[in-house]
C-alpha cells in the first residue's frame, strides 16, 4: 500500500508534500502531485502538511477518488521510479485523466 495525491490538489501544487518528503518519492506534473509506490516509505510525512487534504493512504481513498489511484499507476507506469525528485528536473506531464480535467478557478 502507499499514499495517493487525488482530486483536491490538481491546478493548486503546493508542494508542502514534496518538501516534506524525506525519500524524494512525490513528483510534480503540470497540474498535481503524484507519489511513487516504489520509493515511498509509507512514512505518512506528506499527508498532514497538504493543506489541501489531498493526500490519502491508498486503503483509505474515498470511492468517488478511485481513479486518482488509477492516474497515479499510468504516471509512473510512463516514467517508472527515477530514483527521487532530484533527479528530474520540471514538471512532468499529466496523465490524460488530470490533463483533461477542467482548470479550476483561482479564489
């Protein structure tokens, strides 16, 4: 099991998770955040700094959210594990889901 990003972070990244995040494991695409199941510890750091609550251990993932689970195995089953968000450098790009989703409003 690991961490899913869903719904509430797309067109807000944050980045809170990512900073906090001791193992590199959560990568940023052009519109939300994505956590590798491979190189997350399941250390739970991400989840209480999203200030968005976009962030949830996989078994606790409500229904209407599933398929965040399924965009984030498409995202890395295109970019595999790189080993950390270090080693890539900008954002990178959305799974189609997110992609097609529409542009939330700035408050």
């Amino acid at each position: 099991m690991t961490y899913v990003v869903a719904e509430p972070c797309v067109d807000v990244l944050d980045r809170a998770c990512v900073e906090e995040c001791p193992v590199e494991c959560i990568y940023e695409g052009g519109r939300m955040a994505y956590i590798q199941p491979d190189e997350c510890v399941d250390c739970g750091a991400c989840e209480p700094v999203c200030p968005v609550e976009a962030i949830f251990y996989e078994d606790d993932l409500p229904a209407e959210l599933g398929p965040y689970a399924e965009a984030n195995v498409v995202f890395f089953a295109t970019i595999g594990s790189p080993g950390g968000t270090s080693k890539v450098s900008g954002p990178l790009p959305d799974v189609p889901f997110v992609a097609a989703l529409p542009v939330k409003e700035s408050e």
